[in-house]
C-alpha cells in the first residue's frame, strides 16, 4: 500500500509540474501565525474529509471534527500544528473501505485522459512534519465506496451531489468557528471539484490565506455570504451564483432604469426603452451614471459576480447596472455624437436587460428562409419543425437564446449531419482520486429512438453570441459539426458543463461549473467561448435603427451560398 501511495503522490507532483496555473517567479504574500496554521488546518481536513473512509462511510461528522480543531488549531505555536494535526488524524480510525471493489470507470481510464486539477505538492515533510505527511501518503485511488453518507457522491453522468453536508438553523455569523467552516467547505469542494484552476487568473492557494482573515473580520450574514462571492468571483466561471432562496440581493438596487442594454463598438448602448416616460432612446450610448463612468460601476459588481472577463457582462453583470437606492437616476449618453445628461425616473423592483423570449418556436421568414427560436421549444417538437421547413431554401438556428428543450444537440444533429461524430471532450471528477478529472468523447449524428429524420442539405447558419451559454454552447458544438452549418456573429461566454449545487451553512447554494467542456480535440472553452465562423457585431447605428444586424447577415449569407451554387 505505501509503495502504491508514494507512487500517486510522486504522478501528482509530476502533473502539476506541467498543469499548474501559478505565474514565474510568483511569491506567496507572509500572513499571520494565525493565518497560516487555519490554512493548513483547511487543506489538511479537506484533503481526509474526501479520502478518509471515516467520512466516505458515514462514521465521523466531518465538520463537528473541524469545529473541534478550530480553536486548538488557531492558537497553537508553529512548532505544534503537525503533531496536532497527526494526533487528529490518527483518532479517526483505521484506513478501511469494508470494499475492495475497484470504481469502474477508474479502471479503463488511460493516463492521456486523466488531467490533474489540484496541487497536492503540499504533502510533504517540509510542510506536514513527517509523521503527518506520512499520514496522508497513505490514500491509494478509492473503491467504489457506497456513498450515502459520504460528503460527495455522483450521477450517472459523474455530476458531483454535495446534499450530505450539513445545514444549520439560527447560526450566530459572529462565530468565527462557523464562519470558517463554511469558508473551508466551499474552498475545498472547489479545489477538489472545479475542472478549471488552470486558466485562473489567480493561485487557489493564495485566495484561501487572502480570505481567511476577510472572512473572520464579518459578523453577520451578509458579510459571509458576500465574502464567499467575493472569493467565488475568482473562478471566472459564470455559472457561478449565490441562490439564497429568495431573500434580499445584496447587490440589486432597488429603482432601474427601464431599458435594455447591448454591448456594441465596445460601447454600453441602449437597446430597448420600456414605457414612455424615459427619454432615453435606442443608440444611446451610457457613459456615466450619476458621477461614475459606466465602466466603474461595471467594475465594482464583478468584484462579486463572476464573469469569464471584463468584456462579457451582459448575463450576469448587465441587470445589475443602470439601478439606484434614488429614484432619480442621472445618465451621460452619447446620443448622435453629443453629449446628454438624461434624468430618469428609476422603476422599483423590476429587472430589465435580461433575455427577452421569443412567442414562437418557429417561422419562415421572407426567402423562404426557416427561423427556429430554441427558446421557445417545446419538448421533442424539433421533428415536427423540421418537416416544416424541409422545403426552405436555408435555416437559421438563433443559438443567442438559451434551448427550452435541452436535448436539442441531440434530436437536431441528425438533420444536419451525415455521420456520428464527436462533438465535445467532457472531463468528469473521479471518483477514485479526488482531484482529477477523466476525459471523455460525447458524439452526435445518430437519430433518437422514434426519429425519422432526412439530410438536411440546404445552408444552416447558427446564431451566437455574448449571451450564448452553457446548453446553448453546448448544442452550437454539436450542430456545427454538420456539413452545411456555420457558425455566425461574435464568441459566445465560455461558460458550459453541468452545474453543481454548493450548499452552504444555512442551506443557500453557490453554484459552480462540475464538469470540464472542451473541443474533441481537447482545445478550451472556458472563459473564451466559442469562436464563429464568419464574425459579425451589432452597431450602435444598427440598434438605433431597431435592427437585428446577425440575422441580417445570416439571411444574407444563406442567400449567397444558395446563388452560388445555383451558378
């Protein structure tokens, strides 16, 4: 078993040689004596709760353990942490599974398909003691343990299910024992299960010695709460989102102004104007609000919203903007090359720049050109549609919107493909090395049971954008592989792979992207989005004039194609 051990500690440190994120010649930041042994204390009882079969099989409460170190821990002398820490470890048992059953898919997994995603190069003498370090070399790969009362278990498709963690009623947010064991469960079930740390911005590693003495400072519940989305701001993942069950936003003001914003010639520009007592207009382009450049105001949200960069706001960060405490709201617009101060009188308790759905799943537009709205889907009606449009002269699919029917990669796919054929690499979190992730190839093309699909040979062009996301990624992945399709408009949000419920101390969620989404041929999805075949943005002039410009252009390209070849 130690000779096993050593060998998986000896990959993992090898691995991270090539897979980690931290910048040359990075230095950690010195912290308290405090600080540091909470931070090792964090790792340590993060790195057992997922290995240790006290907690895997349901024997020990892992956080009344880490409740009981807090304290001890926190005021311990450097010289004592380890022994602490090993003493600890020791009184939870024996490393018994009651199994020697091997998980499955851990066994035909090949070592070009693993991908390393946690740095566990801590486990080491110079940082554990020896005894200590010993202590948790000891973990080999783990057996398909029951997981009913474990602190993770998975789906059938290998979505991490954290509903086993424990949540509590009345919690004094004062106590910082609390207030640190819900900062070390979402620290360590990220660093254990988010497929992403290599295109971070920023060391893991620093953010937990950055925010424990943050999260301390707090004593109430908002203050945690809005430490966790600080810290989970970090990720660049906008999938991630604090769901608090309904209660208060902590960054929505309450008056908005009544309008819909559009990113456009890198511009915030008015889009839609609701009711006729604003007199903003469409082409407006804000550049303040109140005294604060537009940009700033931006800026201070995504210090707790994440989004995969500074350019892709519009999902999470747009309805928060253009908002006031004050009713009256002072706007600067460029409007026809001058500048305008616009006082409007702001809407309580209404969200505005948020997807606006289309009423019909499908049309045909003037060409004879078939439109299908995803959004507007019902259940298994695509093959209803497309005996509709089997006539038309070309398609457009306007993946802007988010599919209703979330299985359109696949009921879809068959129309406009020929063969079956990857369209995707998932990576999912191992269950028998937490802390990895096993690739796998997703293929499209086959039809569904109780399909009678055609070829569909006439040009499709599929619509994406900014607000294009996850499902909607997804399925442009899948359908792009078809013969005729095109990829149209500007790089979609880099946001795709299943999401994943964080409970946190109260039973309100963060959630978090689970699974990795790459190209088949591995290349990266995440925050960059999916890039078009052919780019085209809307204008300031466009949206003025009340002007779709992508569907302009699709018609237009479906149109030239079918002349072209008519030649």
């Amino acid at each position: 078993m130690k000779k096993m051990a050593k060998l998986v500690a000896v990959l993992l440190c090898i691995c991270m040689l090539f897979t980690s994120c931290a910048p040359a010649g990075h230095e950690k930041k010195e912290y308290s004596q405090e600080v540091q042994n909470l931070e090792k204390l964090c790792k340590v009882w993060g790195y057992t709760k997922y290995n240790h079969p006290a907690f895997l099989l349901g024997q020990k409460d892992w956080d009344e353990e880490l409740l009981n170190l807090i304290p001890v821990v926190s005021e311990a002398k450097e010289n004592e942490v380890n022994g602490i820490l090993h003493e600890w470890f020791v009184s939870l048992g024996e490393i018994d599974y009651k199994t020697i059953s091997k998980v499955p898919e851990w066994v035909g997994v090949t070592e070009e398909n693993k991908i390393v995603c946690t740095d566990t190069a801590w486990i080491s003498e110079d940082y554990l003691g020896k005894e200590l370090s010993a202590d948790l070399q000891q973990f080999e790969p783990l057996p398909n343990v029951n997981r009913g009362k474990a602190p993770v278990s998975f789906s059938s498709i290998g979505v991490p299910d954290f509903s086993n963690e424990k949540t509590y009623e009345n919690i004094d947010y004062s106590n910082q024992n609390y207030r640190l064991l819900g900062l070390f469960r979402v620290w360590n079930i990220l660093e254990y299960y988010f497929p992403y740390f290599e295109i971070m911005d920023e060391d893991w590693d620093d953010l937990l010695s950055e925010y424990i003495p943050k999260m301390m400072e707090g004593s109430d519940l908002e203050s945690f709460e809005l430490t966790i989305m600080e810290l989970t701001a970090h990720l660049h993942d906008a999938h991630v989102m604090l769901m608090n069950g309904g209660e208060t936003d902590y960054l929505l003001k309450k008056y908005a102004v009544p309008v819909d914003l559009i990113r456009a010639d890198g511009k915030f520009v008015i889009k839609q104007v609701y009711g006729t007592d604003c007199s903003l207009q469409a082409g407006d382009v804000v550049l303040k609000q109140d005294d604060l450049s537009i940009e700033d105001v931006a800026t201070y949200f995504i210090k707790y919203i994440s989004v995969p960069n500074k350019e892709k706001l519009a999902n999470q960060v747009f309805p928060y903007l253009l908002r006031s405490d004050n009713q009256m709201i002072s706007l600067t617009v460029l409007r026809d090359g001058k500048e305008e101060i616009v006082h409007v009188k702001g809407v309580p308790n209404m969200l505005y720049s948020m997807p606006q759905q289309p009423l019909i799943s499908h049309e045909i537009l003037e060409g004879n050109i078939g439109l299908i709205n995803p959004s507007a889907l019902k259940s298994r009606e695509i093959d209803t549609i497309m005996q509709e449009l089997r006539t038309t002269d070309g398609m457009i699919v306007d993946l802007r919107q988010y599919p209703s029917d979330t299985t359109l990669q696949l009921t879809l796919a068959p129309y406009l493909k020929k063969n079956y054929s990857p369209f995707v690499t998932i990576a999912c979190p191992s269950q028998a090395v937490p802390g990895i992730m096993w690739k796998r190839q997703v293929y499209s093309g086959m039809m569904m049971p109780g399909q009678e699909s055609y070829y569909y040979d006439k040009p499709v062009v599929i619509l994406i954008s900014e607000t294009t996301q996850s499902n909607a990624e997804y399925t442009t992945m899948s359908l792009r592989t078809g013969e005729n399709v095109t990829v149209l408009g500007n790089n979609s949000i880099g946001a795709d792979g299943n999401i994943t419920y964080l409970p946190l101390l109260n039973g309100h969620k963060i959630t978090f992207t689970s699974l990795g989404i790459y190209t088949p041929d591995g290349g990266q999805t995440q925050r960059i989005g999916l890039s078009p075949d052919i780019e085209v943005y809307p204008t300031v002039e466009g949206i003025k004039e009340g002007r779709d410009e992508l569907k302009e252009a699709a018609i237009a390209y479906i149109q030239e194609q079918n002349s072209t070849k008519a030649k």
